[in-house]
C-alpha cells in the first residue's frame, strides 16, 4: 500500500497519488474501476479517487481473481506496443540512423470507420444548438482556405505567435538540453525553424524533431525542408491525429513538447483538462511543454479576426458544409448560409457558426427523418477560446504543470 500511504500509515500526499496515477495512464477522463484481490485496498484507491473529485470512479467487487477467469474481460500490461516507435531509443538518438531519405515515418493513423463519422455529424445536427465539429473543417479546399487565413491582414494570431517565438528563442533555447522536439500538429514547420534558428548548430545535431501531423505529404515536405536548412537534424515523422490518440507521444525520453497555434483554444474546457494531463502522463521530470495561447484582447481586433474583409473566413467555415454532405450525403447549401462569428464575453471566445437565410430542411440517406432549420437558427462549427495569465495558471495548478515561464 506503499502507493497511498505514508510510512506512518497516515494517507499519502493527493499530488503524490495523482502523479502516480496519470503515469500509468490512469486519468480523470476516463471512467476507472479499482480492484484487488479482497477488496479493501481496491476500494482504499477508490477513495482517494473520489476525495479528488474525479468524476467517474468505481470500485469492481468481484477481485482479480473473478476478473481474469473470464477470458471475455479484457486485460493490458506493459506499454502498448501500438505506442512504441519501432528501433527508436528515445534516450539514445544515436538509435536513429541517418539515411538518404531525409524522414523515416511511423504510421500511427487511426482510420475511423466512415458509419462513426456519419454519426458523429448527424447527431451534431440534430442536437438542440446545432453543431459540427471543427476537426470537419480541414479537407484539402479547408486547409488551403487556413492557410490562406493566416496571411490576411487581419488574422494577426499566425503572425504574432511567430513574432513572440522569434523574440522568445534564445530564452527558450537557453540550457534546453532536450534530445527530443515533439511538435503537435507540425504543418509547414516554419515555427520549429524559428527555434532552430537560435539554436547552436552542434545542438541540432545532436537532436531528433519528431513532428506529429495527420498529413504525411505535409510531414515529408516540410522535413526535406528542415533537413536542407539544418543538414545535421535527424527527424522521425509520426503520423497521428494527436488530439484523438496522444499516446503516439512517446513516454520515454526527455523531451521538449511544442504545441503552437493556440489549437488548445479549440477544446472545451473537459477536453482542454483532460488533453493536458493527457500529455503531462507521457512527460518525465525535466520534460517541457511550450504553448501558443492567444490571448484575450480589444473585442475589435478579436472580431475582426474571424470577420475579414475579403470574406476568407467565410468561405472556410462555409467549406465545412461540401464535408458534411460529403460524408453524411447531405444536400446541405453553402449559398443558404450566412457566417456568423462573434465574441462570447461570458465564456472568453470567438464563436462561429453559420446561419440558415431561410427554413432550410435537410435530408440524408442515413436519416429517418429530416432536420429542420428555421430561418436565423444556427449550426455552431468552431469556439476559439482566448486566454488570460490566470486562466493559465489556473490550468496549469489542474494538470499539475509548473509554469517556467510566459
Ligand atoms: C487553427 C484553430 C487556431 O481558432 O484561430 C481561423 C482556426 N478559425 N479562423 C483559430 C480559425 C477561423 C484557428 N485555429
């Protein structure tokens, strides 16, 4: 019981349990039951769950015994392998050789069934406040219509994470002894250039950028990139959609994390806690995790950001509708819809949403009956939250995160 108590038998430290716990990959999101052979000490763990206010705990009375007599209930140790990068020793980048190709890729995708994907978008639009997820957003046409958001003038927030990051550098750089850059959601790898840029050339060789991205195209192109700019880097590529399965994050390893884009912004509030003890559980002491958050400002510039002039933003949240139908076979009109995207004070985010112009009603071969749409009602499609040095805070007190530095 050395796990929860004291020498003295008094109960141990919460943080102590906690950390423990999301080191193993046992995590307030997920609904855990305790077990053990007679059933106190199972239930002793569920009590210091419970005093920590995780919401979904229970303790399984019938021991291991009864557990795994019944080959039907599953049963994991160990690391999944699933998880592993194959002949990649995270505490040895010598493991990694340097070949011709300038990448090798571990393939980590999860390819969802297109029946999950159909319903996922049909409940959205049947739900009381209508919505679509804005992972729905990024097809081909999506992501250039992004990309092309990000040289608007009004979009500052591409351009300002990237003018703190440059001014940032040598700070961050500074005594990092990391052998491992994790970057989530890498794309076009001009962020990671700019660390690397302050960054002494003997240092780059000794490291590995593993950027995580769902795109391979985009993995191997901005790898050859890097590997022109920085003939000595080594990179492995890691082919995931980390917002779904973080795990692909290797847990062995020292590591700096990189997480730009304020993409945490697009969470709610759950999924936001949960992604970052998420991550915590695959960092070790001395591991970092650097964020973009964009910050709460002037509603104007705020406003204007997500309502520019030439009617991109417009165009990429209208874009999301040609995915819908795509997938859910729906006969859902972009022309019928007005952007509609707008600060929400009280929940400190941008909201978009699309509009519907008339009383729209839409069909799909996959539901029984159609979805109705008064004129003025709207389909929610992205939150964008905005943050504050105490909401930062606050979070990292949560995910038991120290600050270093903001
Ligand atoms: C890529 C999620 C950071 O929220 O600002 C841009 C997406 N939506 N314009 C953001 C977006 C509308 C963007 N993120």
């Amino acid at each position: 019981m050395e796990n929860y108590r004291n020498v003295d038998q008094t109960s141990r430290e919460y943080h102590e349990i906690a950390e423990n716990w999301i080191k193993s990959g046992i995590t307030p999101d997920k609904h855990l039951a305790f077990y053990c052979g007679t059933g106190w000490r199972g239930s002793e763990a569920w009590f210091n769950a419970w005093l920590m206010g995780w919401p979904r705990v229970s303790v399984y009375d019938g021991g291991w015994f009864e557990w795994s007599s019944d080959p039907d209930n599953p049963v994991e140790t160990g690391i999944p392998e699933h998880y592993q990068i194959p002949g990649y020793k995270m505490n040895d980048p010598e493991s990694l050789t340097r070949t011709d190709t300038p990448v090798e890729i571990t393939d980590f995708l999860i390819h969802e069934g297109e029946k999950e994907v159909v319903s996922e978008i049909l409940k959205g639009l049947s739900s009381p406040q209508k919505y679509i997820s804005s992972r729905f957003f990024y097809d081909d046409n999506g992501s250039a219509l992004f990309e092309a958001i990000t040289r608007l003038p009004e979009y500052y927030p591409t351009r300002t994470e990237k003018s703190i990051l440059k001014a940032a550098a040598p700070r961050i750089v500074n005594g990092l002894s990391v052998k491992n850059i994790v970057e989530l959601g890498s794309g076009d790898c001009s962020k990671i250039s700019i660390l690397l840029e302050a960054m002494p050339g003997n240092h780059i060789e000794r490291l590995v950028y593993l950027p995580v991205d769902v795109c391979k195209t985009t993995i191997l192109n901005s790898a050859r990139m890097l590997s022109k700019k920085y003939p000595g880097i080594r990179i492995h590529g890691i082919l995931s959609d980390f917002m779904k399965h973080f795990n692909v994050i290797p847990g062995n390893g020292n590591k700096l994390i990189c997480f730009f884009g304020s993409t945490l912004g697009n969470l709610t509030g759950k999924e936001e806690t949960s992604f970052l003890l998420n991550l915590r559980s695959r960092m070790n002491p001395g591991d970092q995790l650097l964020i973009g958050f964009d910050m709460v400002k002037d509603i104007r510039i705020l406003e204007k950001a997500y309502n520019d002039e030439q009617g991109t933003t417009a165009a990429f949240n209208k874009n999301i509708l040609r995915v819908v139908n795509h997938h859910a076979k729906t006969n859902l009109n972009p022309d019928q819809f007005d952007h509609y995207s707008f600060y929400n004070v009280a929940h400190a985010r941008i909201e978009m949403h699309l509009r519907a112009l008339a009383d729209i009603e839409v069909t799909s071969p996959y539901l029984n009956n159609s979805i109705f749409l008064k004129k003025g009602e709207t389909i929610h499609t992205e939150n964008s939250h905005k943050y504050d040095r105490d909401c930062i805070h606050r979070l990292a007190g949560i995910t038991g995160l120290q600050i270093k530095d903001i």
